[in-house]
C-alpha cells in the first residue's frame, strides 16, 4: 500500500453533509464561548466578594471545555473511526503542535494550573517584573493587567513559573498603602506619630474596619516615618496615598516639624 492510500484510508470520504456539520459544531462552539463570556460576566456584577471573581475566572475554563467538546465531535467526522487511525493522527497532530506552539502550549498548561491555584484573579493588584497593575481578565495563555498610567500589559501565565510576582490584595478587598516621610531627627517622635495618625484617621478614603499603623526607623538620611493604612476600595489607593502624602506634609510644617534635606549631587 503506497503513502497515498495509507493516507486516503486514513481521512473519512468528505461530503457535503460532513462539512455542513463541522461548520454547524463550529458555530455552536463559537456561539456557546460567546454566550458563557457575556452570563458569566452579567452574574459577577451580581455577586460579590469572592463569589465574583471564581464568577469570572470560570470563563476560561468552559472556554477550554467547550473547545475540547467541539475537537471531540470533529474529529470522527473528518476520521475513519479506528484506533489506528484515531492515534495516528492525534499523534501527528500533537507532534506538530509540540514543535510549532510549544511556548504557547506551556503558557495553555500553565494557564490551567493558574486556574485552580489561584494565585491572582480579576480585581487583583499585582507586580510583576516591576509592572504594577489590577489583573483585567485572566485568558487560557496569558493575563491582562492594567497599569496607573491606564496601560494594558498582556502576561502570558508562563513567564510566572520561573519568577517571583506580588499580589497587593490577594483576592479581597484590603490593600495595604504605604505613605512615606523623611524627617529630621531633631523633633519629638510621639507627638510625630499622633498627627500622622490624625492625617489617616480624617482621610475620606480610609476603611475604618481595618488596623492603622504608623511605624518609624532612624537611616542615615534622617528619620523615615511611614503611615500603613487601607483603603475603601484597591482602586482608590492612588488617591488615598496623595491624600496621606499632602496632608501629612501640611501637618508636619504647621508643628514646624523640619523634613531630612537631601543635597544635590551632580554626577559632572
């Protein structure tokens, strides 16, 4: 038996009914995908807390289960149903695959391992490689995240495997911020510590609920005091930390409280 033939034995008789029926499971694969994207998305507006997020991180996964589905239909159609011929062509299939996509297979891989390990979600404020930025939409290979400057930076899951990345909130609400003050040591530290802690305390951005610290250590530049506090809501953290930085410092001059001074130094 010539390649010819093995071949032609191989791949079913393809007719008009074949091919309108591969088309059909297409559309309706395609249709389902579209229709799972937009309920899943309508239900997380209707939920909250972490009920919203497996909500939206659902869809990737009836993604990938709908395409297998479709794969599944398809390939009896277009195959003689034979073992042999069933391995013989997934095989080569996979082999070919395995060369041509092996980055974006790993990046598929890691996509599902993402899924059930949850190490981000949609609504997470996250850093990777220095990129800082609120996870948009978490796809099968990659994951979007939007910078403060409102710039989208697509990650694919698999340049996470071999790296360390920071998850500001880790699936909740509470998100730590951070503002900073270098003064000089000659002041009174407790009477220091009580105005920042007013600042925070009359923020209109503050969440109540959770604890507010303000922690001090002595460094070579001078006295470095930093508020530790929460906001209402992740997205305010920004605005929250402008509102922290300006008040303070407004404070800090109206006790006559010195900030460190940091001499120029020209690199000529």
């Amino acid at each position: 038996m010539t390649e010819t033939e093995k071949v032609s034995n191989i791949f079913s008789q393809l007719n008009e009914t074949t091919i309108t029926q591969v088309f059909v499971i297409i559309a309706v694969a395609i249709g389902l995908i579209v229709f799972s994207q937009k309920f899943f998305r309508w239900l997380s507006e209707r939920l909250s807390g972490r009920y919203k997020l497996y909500a939206l991180a659902s869809v990737p996964v009836l993604r990938m289960i709908i395409i297998i589905l479709a794969v599944t239909m398809i390939i009896p159609r277009v195959v003689e149903p034979s073992f042999e011929n069933l391995v013989a062509v997934m095989g080569a299939v996979g082999l070919a695959l395995g060369f041509a996509f092996k980055d974006y297979i790993s990046s598929l891989i890691a996509g599902v391992v993402t899924l059930y390990e949850i190490p981000y979600r949609v609504g997470d404020w996250i850093e990777v490689d220095g990129t800082y930025g609120e996870v948009r939409s978490i796809n099968m290979r990659t994951l979007e995240i939007v910078t403060p400057d409102d710039t989208v930076v697509v990650i694919p899951h698999i340049k996470l495997w071999d790296r360390m990345f920071f998850n500001a909130n880790d699936g909740s609400r509470n998100l730590q911020c951070v503002a900073g003050f270098y003064l000089h040591p000659g002041h009174d530290g407790n009477q220091v510590k009580n105005i920042l802690m007013d600042v925070a305390l009359t923020s209109p951005f503050l969440k109540l609920e959770n604890p507010v610290k303000v922690v001090a250590k002595e460094e070579i530049q001078g006295t470095y005091y930093r508020i530790r506090a929460y906001p209402v809501y992740p997205g305010d953290q920004f605005e929250f930390i402008t509102d922290l930085t300006l008040r303070g410092k407004s404070a800090l001059l109206a006790a006559e409280v010195k900030f460190a001074y940091f001499p120029f130094q020209s690199n000529g």
